[in-house]
C-alpha cells in the first residue's frame, strides 16, 4: 500500500456517542480504520484519558504488550486478533466497573502515520431491591415510612407515589457514597 493511500484517506473511527454499560457486564469499545484496511502490522493503543497512568491495552508487533497496563484492568481487556486484518482494532473490556467510567482514546499508528479517536463510557449500576420499613404511626392514623437501597451509579433519585401514581411529600434523602457506588435513605 502506498503512504500517499495512508496519510491522504485512512482515518480512525469509533462510536458517534458516548457508550453506555451496565456494571458486571462486558462492553466492546468500536474502534476501526477506514477503509477497513489491515491493523495486523501497526500499533493500537487504548489508553484512558486524563491520569498519569494511563495504559489500557497495548497491541505492538504482532502481539499483546500489557507489562505497563493500568493494574485495574490486567486481565479485562482483549482486542478482536481475527479482525485486525479487515482493520478492526475494537477493544473488549470485561466486567466493567464504576470506575472505568471516562475517556477512552483508540490510537493507532505505523511507521508513517497515525490517527486516533476518542470514546467515552458511562457505567450505570442497579442498586438493591429497596426495602421499605414502618418507622412510625402518627396520632391520626398516618404511617411514617423508610426506604433504603444500596448499590446504585449515578446517583438515583427518590421519591414516593401513592396507589394510583400521585406523588407524595417526603423528607430529605440521605445519599452515601463509597468508593463506587451510591447509597439512598429516605
């Protein structure tokens, strides 16, 4: 292939938006030259934006070169070998977790020329089946009631609904956050 083909018409390309995961699951990063000409002999490089480690996966010779991979993701991350040749550098990320949240960028590069491309991911986790407690009973009658559910990326939002789908008034949510995830009290 000619370096005028190279510099003049081959670009990287990746998802119009940003992609969303559920927390647990697996999630393929798109990445690819087009056209669709072979990645087999260039470097592909995914690495997270903004941090001072910042290796994610590092394609290089014909092989997998991970020694300076980010520890978090050893043993998460694979690049699609099979399709390297019709240019298909995606990357697939296993087990994605809240903080694999952020910028990703795709570059890839030759002796002669390189292009890269940036993807963003969002993680979205499902926190617990709440559980919704009696707390007290007022003179009139009316039921003070608790909900708690842990576990949840972004923050959620509570609110209450009567029988037929009115909302109620409620006191202030209680939000805790760990390392990962939200927690919801109110």
């Amino acid at each position: 292939m000619c370096l005028c083909l190279i510099k003049d018409q081959v670009q990287v390309v990746g998802p119009a938006g940003p992609l969303v995961a559920v927390a647990g699951e697996d999630l393929v990063l798109p990445c690819s030259l087009k056209p669709a000409i072979s990645a087999v002999d260039m470097t592909v490089e995914w690495s997270r934006l903004h941090g001072s480690d910042t290796l994610v996966h590092l394609y290089t010779d014909h092989e997998d070169r991970n020694e300076k991979q980010i520890q978090s993701y050893r043993g998460r991350t694979a690049l699609f070998k099979e399709k390297l040749q019709k240019g298909n550098t995606s990357l697939k990320l296993s087990r994605v977790r809240v903080f694999d949240e952020g910028q990703y960028k795709c570059f890839i590069h030759n002796k002669n020329w390189q292009d890269d491309v940036t993807v963003e991911v969002r993680v979205e986790a499902v926190g617990t089946e709440p559980v919704i407690t009696v707390t007290g009973c007022d003179d009139s009658g009316r039921r003070s009631l608790s909900c708690e559910s842990t576990g949840w990326h972004p923050e959620p939002v509570v609110f209450w609904l009567n029988s037929e789908g009115k909302g109620l008034p409620a006191e202030d949510t209680e939000t805790v956050r760990d390392t990962e995830f939200f927690s919801v009290k109110q």
